[in-house]
C-alpha cells in the first residue's frame, strides 16, 4: 500500500498519451522497487510517474516502494533475471527519457524491434483516424461516412485488413449490407494492391476518391443482396459489448457469401439508440490472421465513426426539415427556390428545356369552411402523395404556399410537362380532389427565359380557373383530366 503523500502526488502527476501507450506495448511489465525523498527533484518527479504507470497497469508493476525525508531518489526496473538502476548522476526531466533505456537494459534486439513496430503501427493508425475523422465531418454525408470508415479499416495506413462489409438496420429492424471497401475476390486483390504499391498512393488519395465515389463497388454490390439473420457468431456478437475476432472463415451462411477463406472480426455499431448496425472485416487468404494491434484498435475507430455518424446524421435531420414542408413532405419555398436557381442556370447554360407546373386545389376555402382545416391538412397530404408519386428522382415538387404546389420539371418539353398535369390531374380527381393547373416550358414564346416560367404558369393557371376549373392549360395547350 502506498504511502498518502504518495498517493496524492500521484493523483496529479501528468503522463503524455504516447507515453503511456509506449509502457503499454512492453512485450511484459517490468518491477519498480524505488525510494522517494519528500524533496520534489527531478528523479523524484520521475519516480512519481512511474508509480502512476503502475497502478494504470501500463506496463510497471509495483515492487516495494518507499518514501521518506532524507537522499536521494533511487530507482530500479526489474524483469526476469534483469535489472537496471538509475545511475546517481542521471536526472532525466520525465519518464519518456527512460524508454530507451529500459528496452536497451531489459528486452532484447528481437522485443525492442516488436515494440517499435507496434508503436509505428499505432501511430499510424490514430494519424489515418485523425484524418478519416476530419474528411468524415468535412463530408457532411452521413453515408461518406460510413464509407471513409471501411476505407480506414482496410487502408494499409489504418488497420490494414484486406476487406471491411457495413450491415445497417432497415426500417424493419433487418440488417442488410448497405457499404464495402475493398477487393471482391483474390484476382482483384492481386491487381489492385499491385496498382497501389507501384502508384504509392496516399492516405488523401484514398480520401479524395472515396469522397467522389471513384472506387470499385463490385464487393458492395455483392453485400446489397445479403440480409444478416442474428443467429450465430451475429447473435454471440450483439450479446457482448465489444468486437469479436475468429481465426477461421464464417460459420454464418449469410457471411459466408462474402467469399473470405481467412481469419474475420466482427464489431457492432451502437448509438444512444442502440445497435444499429454490424461491422465485417477480414483477411481474404486461408491462414492470413487479424493482428492483435489491429483488433485492439478497431474500437476506437468503431467509437470516433459513430460520434461522427450520430453528429452528422443529427445535421441531416435539421437540414431536411429546413428543406421540407411538415405537412406534406415536398419541399418548401426556400428549397424551391434554390432548386429553381440551379436549375434555371443549368438550362440557360446548357440550352436545355426546363418546365414548371403550379397547382392549385380547386375550391379550397370551401373545403376548409364547410369541412375543417383537418380534412384540408389531409387532402394536401393526398396531394403531396400524389406528387412524390408521379415525379422523378431529379424533378422537384414542392409546396409554394397554402394550397398551391409547384412541380418543377428539368429537360421536360411542353408536351411531357403536359402530359405530367394530365396524369396528376387525374389521378387526384380519382382521389376527389379538383385541381386547376397551370404550366409553362423554357424556352418558348411564354417564357423565352427560364425566369419566366412562374409568370407564365400563373397566367396559364388562371386561364384554367376561367375556363372551368379541374383542368390545365401548358404552353397554351388544354389538357383535361380524362
């Protein structure tokens, strides 16, 4: 038992990361006998910090020491049949200095070696999550994310496995392979890792293709088709709290389809929420085993991607609703008008057609007088149904205010914008909701530029008010709902 003088100094006494991580990786802890004067020296301080490594277990175990008020600090490590005493005339600053010194006098040629490679190992890994963790948020996409992880996980400069397999929870609970960096089948690994050593490519290389999508996907469209059951080594895994590491193949059949012949771990995914996805990893080769360094730090780089993960997806979800009007789901205003913009530019730039519908719900302050503003909310709701529906994935609807909707409509002409207000007319009059719309096409003589498309809609769809209502009129053409 210490001595509480000790004890105190020792609670505040300071030792660096890579220090600590440095005593961490002795192939064996080494013994500290030691005496400490009450006089604060430099030995003393050294000393000190020793007896901290000591009781963190990092890599000292505590031998007898003593503290009194009189000499001068005496030190002395210990392993094995080895020892080594800290010379009189010695007074290192901090405990660092004594790393060389305890590998030269207490380890030999063969651990010293070991220890600096895992130090190069660690070091390496933590410089390449610094910098996954920095593209991850400068990114913004909670999928990048995801993505730059893997690449982090098979990356030479991170930890080096030859295969990394995302499975994420769907909506319905269901793990499903959703992301995969790495080669499908040995041939490929063969030719790409040939490619990366004679190309010497980088950790921002990697970063940068990642980022833009230029990597080959034939391994995650492999893991799109696998739906991982909980059963097995997923379900002993969901059942721990950490990652689990196997020096044989999978037994798991849904794993097995990955095609790898060497040894694998597995890591779950949790958030405050719980478990949201699984980690695959491995060693494509028969006999190729997953490193100890490198399955210590799978964990840390499992917890950074999902502080990182949970952030971003956090930002996503404030976006959206930025974006999106509540009631329903189609943009709002502000997001139309950017869209608008960009899509104007892109068509005067380019010379290509661009088309705008605005509709309006024929009668609908009736609708809310006669029936409550409750059944108005739930015929918009129909209609933004209607509209997400009957859109494309590069069209934009969107709610331009009340009960009026805009769908803009990017390399559509006047007579596929007419043909899309036929079709939306008639399916909410299926619904039995009367819509008047009103649609414009750049360029034509309406709107000979793309900043006219809103006048010249508006005219057209109060020309089909006058003319009735529950009708369109596009680029002077009458559509009826038939």
């Amino acid at each position: 038992m210490l001595p509480h003088s000790l004890e105190e100094t020792v609670r505040v006494v300071s030792i660096a990361p890579h220090v600590r991580k440095t005593f961490e990786l002795l192939p064996e802890p080494v013994r500290l006998d030691a005496h400490l004067p009450k006089e604060r020296t430099p030995r003393a301080h050294v000393a000190t910090q020793l007896v901290k490594l000591g009781l963190l277990g990092c890599g000292v175990r505590l031998g007898d020491v003593t503290v009194s008020g009189e000499g001068r600090a005496t030190i002395v490590l210990s392993r094995g049949g080895k020892s080594i005493s800290l010379a009189d005339d010695v007074d290192p600053a901090d405990v660092r200095a004594l790393v060389p010194w305890i590998l030269g006098g207490l380890f030999d040629a063969r651990d010293t070696a070991h220890v600096l490679e895992r130090l190069a190992f660690q070091s390496s890994a933590l410089a390449t999550l610094r910098t996954l963790t920095s593209a991850m948020l400068s990114a913004g996409d909670p999928d990048t994310a995801l993505t730059l992880f893997l690449a982090g996980v098979t990356s030479g400069h991170g930890l080096g496995l030859h295969r990394a397999v995302l499975f994420a929870r769907d909506a319905d609970g269901t793990l499903r392979g959703t992301h995969a960096v790495g080669p499908d089948d040995e041939a490929e690994a063969h030719r790409v890792w040939e490619a990366l050593e004679i190309e010497d490519v980088g950790l921002d290389r990697l970063v940068e293709d990642i980022a833009r999508g230029a990597y080959d996907r034939r391994l995650e469209t492999r893991a799109r088709g696998i739906v991982l059951p909980e059963s097995g080594e997923v379900s002993a895994l969901l059942a721990g709290d950490g990652p689990a590491r196997y020096t044989r193949p999978p037994e798991s059949p849904a794993l097995a389809l990955l095609g790898g012949r060497g040894g694998f771990v597995l890591a779950p995914l949790r958030t405050r929420d719980g478990v949201v996805g699984v980690v695959y990893a491995d060693n494509l080769f028969p006999g190729a085993r997953i490193s100890d360094d490198a399955f210590a730090t799978l964990p840390l780089y499992v917890g950074q991607t999902m502080l990182v993960w949970e952030n971003l997806a956090l930002f996503a979800r404030v976006d959206a609703l930025s974006r999106v009007d509540p009631l329903t789901g189609l943009a709002n205003r502000r997001e139309l008008d950017v869209r608008f913009e960009a899509e104007r530019s892109r068509a005067e730039r380019r010379g290509s057609s661009l088309s705008l519908l605005v509709l309006d719900v024929d009668h609908f302050k009736r609708v809310n007088d006669e029936r409550g503003h409750a059944e108005g909310d739930t015929l918009l709701r129909a209609l933004g149904e209607i509209l997400r529906g009957s859109s494309r994935p590069h069209d934009v609807a969107a709610r331009y205010g009340g009960d009026e909707l805009v769908l803009l409509l990017p390399d559509c002409g006047p007579e596929e914008a007419a043909a899309a207000a036929g079709r939306i007319g008639k399916l909410a009059k299926e619904k039995g909701i009367s819509l008047s719309i009103g649609g414009a096409s750049f360029p034509s003589g309406d709107a000979p530029q793309a900043t006219d498309l809103f006048r010249s809609a508006d005219s057209e769809l109060y020309r089909a008010k006058r003319s009735g209502r529950g009708l369109a009129f596009v680029a002077g053409a009458r559509v009826t709902y038939d």
